[in-house]
C-alpha cells in the first residue's frame, strides 16, 4: 500500500529510486513519482499512468540531473484523491522548496487544510499527505531545521504515516518517520537507504534496520540517526534477513506469480524444517511460549484478513480436531470492534504474509491490550506484527511480490498445523505416535504439490474450455469451504469475474437462485466424510444447468460421472489436503487472467500489503 525508496549519498540515485519502485510497485501502482535534491532547487517527475506508472517514471527520469546524490521515490495506491500526476508523490509545500513522500492515512488532513488554507497556503492535490509538506514549510519559515520542522508537524498529525521528507535547504538529507506503517533503514560506508520494504534494498546493503512506530530517522551519506519523536537516541535494530536478491527478481519465469507458485514445494518444505526433534516432540523455535503458557490456553482467536484468513479458517479445524481447544477466527477489521471476549488464557494468533496488514497488527493490539497472549504467524521476518508479538511463528517462503498470495499461503496453512500439533502435543490430546504420523503426512505434502503442477497443461485446457464464462461459485464442505474462498478470491482478483465461495450446504438457502446454464460451479470434491452430502449439493446444481467443475482425487470414478471437467489431484490426509487442492485453483484463476489478458502480478485497484483501515 504504497512504496517509499530514499536514498542519501549516491552518484547514481536516480537508478537505485526507478529499481526500487519497481522492486515496490506491488505495494501500489496508479501513479508514480520521484525528487532529487537538485543543488539548490528540488527536481521532480510523476506519472499516471496505471500499471504503466513506474515504467513512465523511468522514461521521465532519463532527464534528471546526474549532479543529484539524494532523492526520494514513492509508487502510490490512491486512497485520497484519485490516480492522476497532481495527486502523485512526492508532493511539494507552497514554496517547491520541501517534497513529502507517504504512506498511510493522515486522518486530520482536512481541520489542519482548513488552517493551512485560512494562513494563506495553497494546496494543489485532493490528497491527505500534501498538509505535511505546508506545515513542514510553516515550521522552516520558524527558523527550525528540517529535521525539527518534521518532529513538530507530527505532533500536529492523527493517523498513521510512514513518511520521507528531503528539502532543497539541506540538499544531502533525507528525513523519515514512521507510525503503523513499515519503514526499514540501510548503510553503507557512503550512503544511507531507506525503503517501506526488504525486497526494494536487497542487493544493496546487508545493513538494514528496522524503524519503530513514532520514531524519526536522519539520513545523511554514510550515517543514520534515529530519535523517539520526542527526542530521545535510539539504536535501531539490526535486520537479520537471508532472502538473496535472486529471491526477489523474475528468474527467467514470465511473471512473479509463475514463479512464487513453483516455489510451493520449497516454502512447505522449508518451513516445516527442524520442527520434530529426534525424540518425537515438536518444536517451534521462534515461539516464545512454554509449555505451560501453552497448557493454559482455553480459547485461540485467531484474525487476519484476505488469503491469510483462509489459512486461518484452515486452522480452526485443526486445532478443534486435533488439541480440541474452542477456535475463533476473525476478519481483522471486524475484530477489533466487536468487544471480544478475551483474557490470559486465550491465544490470539495473528496470521499476516506480509507482517504488515494494519487491520491484522490493530486486531492483535487489541488483542493484547484485553490480556491475551499473541502469536503471530508472518513470512517477513521484523515485521511490525512480528514485533509486537510475544511470540512469533515464521513461515519460511521467501519473498513474495505477485499481489496475489501463493507459496506464502501455503506455508501459513502448514505453519498453522503446526500450532495445532504443538497444542495438542502439550495437551496431551494426541499421542507421539499420532503426531509422528502426521508428520509424515506433511512432509509428503511438497511431493504431492510437485505432482500437481506437472499437470498445469490439463488446468490450462480446463481454462480455455471455461474462457467465455462470466459467473463461477465454489463450493466446499468442512476444510474444502476455505479452500472455495479462495479459489473465489484468486478469480476475482486475478481475472476481474465475479466469483463466490459457498459452504456447498448453504447454497439451497438463497444463492441457488443464481445458479443457470453458463454459472460455472468449482466444487472442492476431494477425500472428505462429507463427499455424499457434497455430491447431493453437486447434484443440485448440475440439475439447473450450471458448468461443473471439480478438483477431486485421482482416479475418483463418482467424481468423474458428476463434472463436466475434474482437476485431479493426489489424495492427502483430510485436514491436510487443503494444501494441495488450492494448488490447480490457483493455476487456474492465473490461466483465465491470461487469457483475458491481464496483468497477473499487478491486478487492477489492489495493493499486496494494505497498511491503511
Ligand atoms: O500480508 P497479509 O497476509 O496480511 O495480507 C492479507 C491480504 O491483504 C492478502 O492475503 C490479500 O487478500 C491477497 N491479495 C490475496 O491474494
């Protein structure tokens, strides 16, 4: 939701800004800016140009002045004021002396306009972000320093922020702060970077650092400075990161998402590595929680928002399953607003790619401010959930750039078994054996992943047969319901067709109404105790005309009489099988977007990280 890059000290900063953003633009793509600090004046180009914005950005860029060393770049997701070059960042104060870069919402925007406006500045963009660079102005014109002019004006602002601000007084200094959206540091002997993510800085420095919430930092070439906003010193902590630049680039495949969904065998695999010590007991290193804390847990409440509730659904059936302890799952943006009932016995579990969903790390503030414990489930390692967590459980799939989440879902789905193994381990409500077994079976989880993907040209073909169809349901019972949500969601998002996930055996109370020749239904039909029931609520649909559908287990004869199209799959263990059924799901939401002809990696109006309420 939005991607800052900065950087201090560098003969070539217009390069390492244009790379940046475009290592960014996941975070947000409708418009497009930069600014150097030019000797003596700012110099600044933006675009509007939708999916296209970075790459203007950099045809634009060819003119910038080499003498430049500092400057700062930001790739923006609208939410004030629509995509267009006037509302693009950076934006400029009534002098074009101080340019501002944001990301966040400043939610007092229109009392301080007001103000701003009655003392006679001119405001030119319908963005929130804009009073910042004004009333960092204001404060310079007071005699204050860059530096001091930005700690004030965000004393004046409510709402959350990770910003950049450089000025063409102090040509050599970047300003940054942050309050509920990332922000991460680098150095190098020379320079000094700044960047609202990882990916955007590898390759560039190893020395990175995190910035806290209502901390502000002073970059200036080959020196970082960080200060509470009140002031005090503060030693940022390192980043220990072991993703690779190769991580984080395309590696010859078309787009990201080919490749992130290939990497599925690796992000299971790797992330249930060293889990079961040789004496058959399970361990979660990163998770700061005894067994005792475990012991005491009456209640899991777990919240997150998009694919990584769906993982979190998933998780709810193991855990009742196997450690038979009561589950919650929660919408993170619902949570937090319904007076939950919680206290010390209860673990709240949040599960965040990205480590950075406001509504996820708001949901988990909430969480432990009634008392709970908090365990968060996250790829990113530092992450702002991360941090404040009193535990933390990693999944280890590397990172993730396609807007639409893959190989890191399913590495939270099996990270989430794995909680559920450690409660039931600690409560004693499955046996060594048991849990020795059920390690097995995830471990065959990457082998059976591999298996689907081989069969990538039948998905293709089921693609091409469906191409002209413009409504689809899925439908699931017991674990196949999360797996239908997000077979809907990746439609959705990937190809723009209007798709639902259902419990299959809600359909009959009201969306069977929508169900006609040409609706195609997508049924999870996989091993399940449910699979009559399922094969009833099929039987239904056929029978008024719609398209059928159906991911089932190879060489399943009934599944087979039923569809007009199977999708097969290896059979896994039931409450494992998700991690395999969503794979030709996805490979088939990727298919149809291509071959309507969209972007897969950029999907229109979203952001991978969402960082505002
Ligand atoms: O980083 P997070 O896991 O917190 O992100 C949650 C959702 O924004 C994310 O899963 C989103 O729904 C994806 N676009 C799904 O493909």
């Amino acid at each position: 939701m939005c991607g800052i890059i900065g950087a201090t000290g560098l003969d070539d900063v217009v390069d390492l800004l244009v790379e940046g953003l475009e290592r960014l633009e996941y975070r947000g793509y409708d418009s497009a800016g930069l600014v150097l600090t030019a000797p003596g004046e700012l110099w600044r180009v933006r675009a509007a140009d939708g999916t296209r914005s970075v790459a203007a950005l950099r045809g634009l860029a060819a003119s910038a002045p080499r003498a430049a060393t500092t400057g700062v770049g930001h790739t923006r997701w609208a939410t004030h004021g629509h995509p267009s070059v006037e509302n693009a960042h950076p934006l400029f104060d009534c002098t074009g002396r101080v340019a501002v870069v944001h990301n966040g919402i400043i939610e007092n925007h229109t009392e301080i306009g007001e103000r701003l406006e009655a003392a006679g500045h001119t405001i030119t963009s319908a963005t929130d972000t804009e009073v910042l660079a004004h009333l960092v102005e204001e404060q310079m014109a007071g005699g204050l320093s860059l530096t001091e002019a930005v700690r004030v004006t965000l004393t004046m602002v409510e709402g959350s922020f990770s910003i950049a601000v450089v000025s063409a007084d102090e040509p050599e200094l970047l300003v940054a702060a942050r309050r509920n959206t990332p922000l991460i540091l680098g150095l190098t002997d020379g320079a000094a970077l700044l960047a609202s993510d990882i990916p955007a800085l590898l390759g560039k420095t190893d020395r990175l650092f995190v910035l806290d919430d209502d901390q502000l930092a002073e970059l200036r070439p080959g020196s970082v400075r960080v200060t509470t906003l009140a002031g005090a010193e503060v030693e940022p902590p390192a980043l220990s990161i072991d993703w690779d630049l190769a991580a984080a680039q395309k590696g010859g495949y078309e787009d990201f998402m080919s490749k992130e969904i290939r990497e599925q065998p690796r992000a299971v695999a790797d992330t249930l590595l060293d889990r079961h010590r040789p004496d058959g007991s399970l361990t979660l290193d990163e998770a700061r929680l005894s067994d005792d804390d475990l012991r005491r847990i009456n209640k899991v409440y777990i919240v997150a928002c998009g694919s990584s509730y769906h993982a979190a659904l998933l998780a709810k059936y193991a855990i009742e399953h196997w450690a038979r302890v009561a589950a919650e799952v929660d919408i993170a943006s619902e949570f937090r607003y319904r007076d939950p009932v919680l206290d010390a016995t209860t673990l709240a579990v949040g599960v965040s790619q990205s480590g950075e969903s406001l509504d996820t790390a708001l949901a988990l503030r909430e969480a432990r401010q009634r008392g709970a414990r908090v365990l968060a489930v996250t790829n990113v390692v530092d992450s702002s959930i991360a941090r404040d967590a009193d535990a933390v459980l990693y999944t280890r799939a590397g990172p993730e750039i396609c807007v639409a989440a893959t190989k890191t879902l399913l590495a939270q789905i099996v990270a989430l078994e794995l909680l559920a193994l450690t409660l039931a381990q600690v409560r004693g409500t499955l046996s060594a054996d048991e849990i020795d077994q059920i390690m097995e079976s995830l471990h065959r989880l990457p082998g059976m992943i591999e298996e689907v993907l081989k069969r990538e040209k039948e998905v293709d073909e089921v693609a091409q047969a469906l191409v002209a169809a413009r409504d689809f349901f899925y439908l699931g019972r017991n674990v196949g319901f999360p797996v239908a949500l997000e077979g809907a969601l990746k439609l959705k998002e990937l190809s723009y067709l209007h798709a639902e996930g259902y419990p299959a055996g809600e359909l009959k109370h009201g969306p069977i109404a929508l169900i006609e020749p040409g609706t195609v239904v997508v049924g999870v039909a996989t091993r399940n105790p449910l699979w009559d029931k399922f094969q009833s609520n099929i039987a239904e649909v056929k029978s008024r005309g719609a398209t059928i559908v159906l991911v089932a287990n190879d060489g399943d004869e009934r599944a087979e009489a039923l569809a007009d199209h199977v999708l097969w799959v290896p059979a896994a263990d039931q409450l494992l099988a998700p991690v395999v059924d969503i794979v030709p799901l996805q490979l088939f939401a990727y298919r149809l977007a291509r071959l309507h002809g969209h972007d897969v990696d950029r999907p229109r109006n979203l952001a991978k990280t969402v960082t505002v309420e």
